[in-house]
C-alpha cells in the first residue's frame, strides 16, 4: 500500500548520493513512493552536507524556497552530516518536521508517521557497527554505480567535521559488498566506483573471513572482469605496494587514485593531525609512478589557509603541487568548523583576502598542470565508456577514459550508445576535457 510520496535532494560528496540511493531503498520497501516533482510530494527530505559552511548556507537558502510547499500538509526532514551536526537548532525552524543522521535511516518510516502526527522528532544517535549491510540501494541511472563500504572516519583531522557526524569507521561485510556488485551488473551498470571516507583503509574481519582492501579489490576485479573499478578517497598512509600491485596486475582496475595532500608544509600537516609530512607524501607518489608508471592520473584535495600558515607554508604547497604535476584538485579555503580540534583549540587567523590569493594562486598553478597533463593523451588511443551526449551538442557525445579523464568525440552517425566502450583517437585537449575521434572498429 503506498504510504505517501517524497522527494529527496542530495548536497555534498559522493557519499551523500550513496546514501540518498539507502534512503530511497528503505522507503520504497516500506511503501513509500519517489518523485522527481517536489511539488507532488508528501514528504520533503533534504540530504545535507556539512564539511563546509558554504554548503550549510546553500541548505538553508533551499529551505527558504521550499517551505511554500508546507502550507499543503507536507512534511519536510533533513538528513545527512548537517542534521548530526546541528541537531536540535534545525527542529527549532519552523519548517523542520524531522532530523535524521546517517546512522539513523532505518528509523524513517517511523519518524515519518509521527510528523504527520504533528510530533518533531530526532534521531541523530551514532552507531558503531550500522553499515547498512541488509539494505540494496536504489541506485539512479547512468552507467556507473557506487558502493559505499567503508563509513565513518578514525584519522580525526584537526579541521574535520566528519568523525563527529558520521562516527567512527566500520566496514561493510564482503558478503554484502559482493551482494551489491551482483546486483548492479545484473542492473546493466558498465563501472563501479567504491566508496569510504578512506577507502583504503578497509577492514573487515568477523573471525571467519578476513580482508584488507587491497585482496577486496581483487575478489572484485575477478568476479566482473569486463566491469572498470574505480575507488576513493584514498589517504597517504594506507597507500602500500599491495594494492598498487592489485591495481597493475588487473586491467579493470582503473590506474586513477585520489590521494588527498591538504598542505604541502610539514609544520601545517602536524597542526591539521595529518599522519605524514611532505617528503612521505613524495615517498608515496613515487612508490604510484613506480608500480602503476607516470601515466597513472593522480588527483588530490588542497586546502589553504589554514591556521597559523605562513606565506612559506603556502609556498611549500606549491612545490609540492609543482613536484607531482596532479591531473586535477579539488581546491578549497579553510573554512572553521565548530566542534573540531582546530576550532576548539587554534585561531582561524588568516585573513580572508590572504586565503582568496592564496586559494587563486593554486587554482591557477593546477590549471597550467591540468592542461599539462590532458596535453601528453594527445595522439594516443584511449579507451572510453561512453556516457551519452555531451552538454554542448547531440552530434558530441562523451566519456570518460580509464583515467577518468573526460572524453567529448563525434557522434553524427549515431554509431555510438550510452555503456559502450569504445576507442577514440585523441587529437586535442583542454585543461578539462579531451577530443577526439571514433575509431570503428568494425570496418
């Protein structure tokens, strides 16, 4: 019997999608319909990110454009880091009916059945061992789906809010992983991108099976060897030889890693509590270019403006940005998050027109290497999982090559489908995107 209809928005990182596809399954199977049409909607659910002030204000100025549609009767939740993180001040806007945390999505159906009863109510309580082993995910559409099997976090790095809005790190069984795996290809998905806060640092162990994530990696590469792999985030200190061995020896494991850097000062990487310096960052990225070669697409997180940095510090970022060359970075001001070693204890210090030059400065240093590094696949062939068509025309469509490098080419003859794999002959680049042309095999 359906119980009422939702609608569900995801803010944030991958993560948070991983765990709206959760959401989605839990509701669905307890009679819940979904809609793509917030105004047809019964039950408004937002699923939040909290890593950044930015995104809590982005959430905020949404609930300001939705609570129109509460005048009809319908009930609005808020999921995800953000509810974890505020809690109680979120039930006291108005407009809130429910706040759920990510260890708490079994507890919907009820929480639901008590907001139309007019009662508010939270569950932020986080759980030690919910890994959401028992519950396939509704995942959306495309070509590659994502399996979360890590959650939570242990590294506690002075800055981070996750440890506190999704606990500590537990492991999803290897049974349920596999049972996930099956099941998307079963769906038609073509690639499967692994999931964790550190996805390397996988671990599960329940007295009769036993796996790291590297021997995860493997299981998984020979049971769908036609299907690419992909995984993040990864950190620094669970990069080893293991690993990158089960990467080089499986040609469906993706030669992609994201290793996160943050800072490129020994002095900043101690006060963020980050469990390596400069020169065992470098030890890493040479141990990658000598199992995986150079060729390998290494994409990290950079953060600048971080308490006490000094223009020396920020330099040491740029060097080390200059000694790696990275195909892409996800570049970030430091933003002071309540509750976190860094706010509790440092002084957010650095002014905000220091951090916005700073942060300019390595944008534009990671453009240059970017448009470096998309130029060195001109003139090879690359294989590519085609996607659809591109945003710029129907003839175009695009993908995206083993390096996750996106890949636009010409599709007139209508030759090319969505999950296709197919080989392009690189001709020219961008610092974002490739071009190329369609090799027919078949003539």
């Amino acid at each position: 019997m359906n119980k009422g209809s939702f609608y569900i928005e995801t803010y944030g990182c991958q993560m948070n999608v991983s765990d709206s596809e959760v959401v989605v399954s839990i509701l669905v199977s307890n009679g819940y319909k979904k809609v793509s049409d917030i105004e047809q909607s019964d039950i408004i659910l937002l699923n939040t990110c909290s890593i950044r002030d930015k995104a809590e204000q982005t959430l905020l100025n949404r609930l300001d454009m939705v609570k129109h549609i509460k005048k009809r009767g319908s009930v609005i939740g808020i999921l995800g880091c953000m509810a974890e993180r505020l809690k109680d001040k979120l039930l006291e806007i108005d407009c809130i009916n429910f706040v759920v945390g990510p260890d708490g999505y079994k507890s919907l159906p009820d929480i639901i059945n008590k907001a139309f009863e007019g009662n508010k109510s939270v569950d932020v309580k986080l759980s030690t061992d919910e890994a959401y082993n028992d519950v396939i995910p509704q995942y959306g559409s495309g070509v590659s789906a994502f399996i979360s099997i890590t959650r939570g976090c242990n590294n506690v790095c002075s800055y981070c809010v996750v440890p506190f809005t999704r606990g500590r790190e537990r492991s999803k069984s290897v049974k349920a992983i596999l049972r996930e795996v099956d099941c998307v290809i079963e769906r038609g998905f073509k690639e499967i991108t692994l999931l964790g806060q550190n996805v390397n640092s996988y671990r599960f162990d329940d007295g009769t099976t036993s796996c790291n994530f590297a021997q995860l990696l493997d299981i998984i590469a020979n049971r769908v060897p036609d299907i690419r792999i992909r995984f993040l985030s990864s950190h620094p200190k669970d990069i080893n030889e293991e690993l990158l061995n089960t990467i080089k020896n499986h040609k469906n494991i993706c030669k992609n890693i994201q290793l996160p850097f943050q800072s490129g000062s020994n002095h900043i990487l101690k006060l963020m509590n980050r469990p390596y310096t400069n020169e065992m960052y470098k030890e890493k990225i040479n141990m990658i270019w000598d199992i995986l070669g150079k060729d390998c697409s290494l994409v990290t997180d950079i953060m600048t403006g971080f308490c006490d940095e000094t223009e020396e510090d920020h330099q040491d970022t740029l060097r080390l940005m200059e000694y790696v060359k990275f195909d892409y970075a996800f570049t970030f001001a430091y933003s002071e998050r309540s509750g976190t070693c860094s706010a509790n204890t440092m002084c957010d210090n650095v002014p905000h027109d220091v951090k916005i030059r700073r942060l300019t400065e390595i944008i534009n240093l990671q453009q240059t290497h970017s448009l470096y590094r998309y130029s060195q696949c001109v003139g090879k062939i690359v294989d590519v999982l085609v996607e659809g068509p591109s945003k710029r025309s129907e003839l175009e469509w695009q993908g995206r090559a083993d390096d996750n490098k996106v890949v636009v080419f010409n599709n007139s003859e209508k030759l090319i489908h969505e999950g296709d794999y197919v080989k392009i002959n690189v001709n020219d680049n961008t610092s974002a995107t490739l071009m190329g042309e369609f090799i027919n095999t078949t003539e």
